[in-house]
C-alpha cells in the first residue's frame, strides 16, 4: 500500500532516513586554544563577542552575533585574511525558524601556512536582514546576489541587490528547502507565460520539469557512450567507428560486447 502524502505536508518535518540507513557522523572538532588560531581567536574575542569558537577540517569557525558580522570581517581583513572565497547561507526555517549564515576567509601570508583558513558563522533570524561586506570584499558583491536570489535573504547597504542566476521576475526562492523540486506553479507555466503569453497555457500545457528523468536512447535531447551520432538520428550503436576503441585498456566500446585488453598490444 503506498502512502500518500498530504498536499499541505512541510517537507522540512519529514523524516528522510531511519536508523536502517548509514547516518554520516558529525565531523570532528577540536578546540581552539593550543592551536594556531589561537592568536587570531584571541585578537576577535578581545573586541568582540565570540559564542563558540573550534577547529574543523583545519579551519577556525567562530560563531558570532549576526549584528558583528561586518565589524568582524574588517578586523579578520586586517588580520591578513583578505580574501572572502564563499559565504552563503542554510535554510533552517522549519526546524529554528532561522538561517545560518557562513563566510570562509583565506589568507595568503607567508606566515600563515598553519592558520590559512577561517569561517564565521551567525544566526539569522527569519526576516532579518544581514549588514553586506561588498564594501570590504568584492566577491560579496556576487555571493550576496546569490544568496538573495536563492535563499531571498536581503543584505542591508547591497549596492545592486538584485537576483543572479533567476529571471528577474521569477516568483520564490529555488534553495529554501520548502521550494518544490520540480517548481512551483509560477515554475511550471513561466516560459508558456513569457514567450505565448497565458492564454496558451491549455493549448501548449506546463513545461517539464523533472530533473531526475534521464532517457539514454533518447538521442535528441541525451548522448551516451557508444552510441555518438548526429542529434535527433534513430538510436545505432556506432562505437567501431570511433578511434578511442584503440584505448590502452579498453579494445571497444561496443555495448553490447565489451572487450578488455589483458595485456598492452
């Protein structure tokens, strides 16, 4: 019998795996004093308060209040980590009613091969917004967007917040994780919308989205080795024409009867 699930259901409250399944343990961490951070844990927590401060993967993580973001940053910048290489941000809406927000900072100093890398981290409470770095780091001025488009998260003094990688007019916010996989209404009819025009929207019908639909014979719109040809040709498998059926390994790549070479010819 399967089991249906509610329309109204919250994804966010679902359970995706029992104990029957490999649970990936949490990633060791380490404390900071002792360490190498520990001079630049003790340069931010002189100035500012630090709620939680460890090692993971090699990198110092610092949880500060989302308010010290910008403070903190400029005080890392001129500590020598001077590049922002990523920041973004995790929809925990359903489950704490917040995001948390993250931004990884490298230093290129000679001095620096123990301590290169470090992460802040801050709680973003639902319809608050973040002050922006795009005045310290100009990479901010891309992963911002980005994280506005995706996540609709707004960052105070953005010079050009607007969306990225979305159309501007797209309706919702594709990464919160209670966005459809497939997209929402507004998703399904946008191009029938744009290019037609509503009224076609019985005529044409909703687009398709299903990102997990693979067909590997479909030779219009998928390719598959072994079967290389001219696109939208009925299906052959033409793998003996290609020259890489001579590979060191590998005799052909015939499908339906693979040969390997067990010694070098």
């Amino acid at each position: 019998m399967v089991r249906k699930q509610r329309p109204n259901a919250n994804v966010q409250k679902q359970v995706h795996y029992s104990d029957r399944f490999y649970v990936v343990p949490q990633t060791p961490k380490t404390p900071i004093v002792g360490s190498p951070y520990e001079v630049i844990y003790n340069h931010l927590s002189y100035h500012h308060k630090v709620l939680e401060s460890f090692i993971e993967l090699g990198t110092a993580v610092f949880v500060i209040e989302v308010s010290e973001v910008a403070k903190v940053a400029q005080r890392l910048k001129n500590l020598g980590y001077e590049t922002l290489s990523e920041m973004s941000a995790i929809d925990f809406l359903e489950k704490r009613g917040e995001f948390e927000l993250f931004y990884q900072f490298l230093a290129y100093l000679p001095g620096y091969a123990t301590k290169r890398r470090v992460r802040l981290k801050a709680v973003l409470k639902k319809g608050d917004n973040p002050p922006t770095l795009s005045h310290l780091f100009k990479s901010a001025l891309w992963s911002e967007r980005e994280a506005y488009d995706m996540l609709g998260i707004v960052f105070e003094g953005h010079q050009h917040l607007k969306r990225i990688l979305m159309p501007d007019d797209w309706v919702g916010h594709p990464l919160l994780k209670s966005y459809p996989l497939k997209g929402d209404e507004h998703a399904a009819w946008y191009e029938v919308d744009k290019i037609f025009g509503k009224e076609y929207r019985e005529i044409i019908g909703p687009e398709q989205r299903d990102s997990a639909r693979v067909d590997e014979k479909d030779t219009f719109n998928f390719s598959k080795i072994g079967h290389e040809q001219a696109k939208g040709l009925p299906l052959e498998d033409n793998a003996q024409k290609y020259s890489f059926e001579k590979s060191l390994f590998v005799k052909d790549l015939h499908s339906k009867d693979p040969t390997e070479l067990k010694e070098r010819p």
